[in-house]
C-alpha cells in the first residue's frame, strides 16, 4: 500500500496531495502568512482576484494567518534571546 493512501485512510479518506494543490489555495494561505507575520494595520490593498482567493478559500488563508503569527513570535524571541545574550 503507498504511502499516501495510508495517509489518506489514516486521516478519514482525506487526500494529502490535495493540500495546497491550486494556485487559489496558495494565494489565500501565503496572504494568511504575511497577515499573520505583520498582524498590524498597513495600505496594503490585496487586488480583486486575491481578495476572490481569499474568499473562496478561507481556511487555508486562516492557517496561514496561525503559521504567520507562530513565525513572529519565534523571531521575536530570537531577537531578544540575541540581544539579551550580548548584554549576559
């Protein structure tokens, strides 16, 4: 049996090959990234086919909004664990 049938079985008859297999999922989830990483208010303006991504396909943007935030706070307490090992 492959690999990704066991997978498949495993998690319900959900395709793992599925995720992030069309261009509208990537745009919506790699938005939720840059949401997440930078959750504070800018002029960025997403174009009318992205906010469509967006829209359409909402979960993987919200995902990417939990990836991007969990990227902030590690790099956050990177820089302070650096700063503050300089200053030790």
């Amino acid at each position: 049996m492959r690999i990704m049938s066991r997978i498949a079985k495993f998690l319900g008859g959900i395709d793992p090959s599925d995720f992030l297999s069309d261009c509208k999922e990537w745009h919506a989830f790699v938005e939720g990234v840059g949401d997440g990483f930078c959750p504070w208010d800018t002029k960025y303006e997403p174009s009318k086919e992205l906010r469509k991504d967006i829209q359409d396909e909402y979960h993987y943007y919200s995902f990417g909004t939990v990836i991007g935030f969990a990227g902030l706070i590690f790099a956050v307490a990177g820089a302070v664990r650096l700063v503050l090992g300089a200053v030790l």
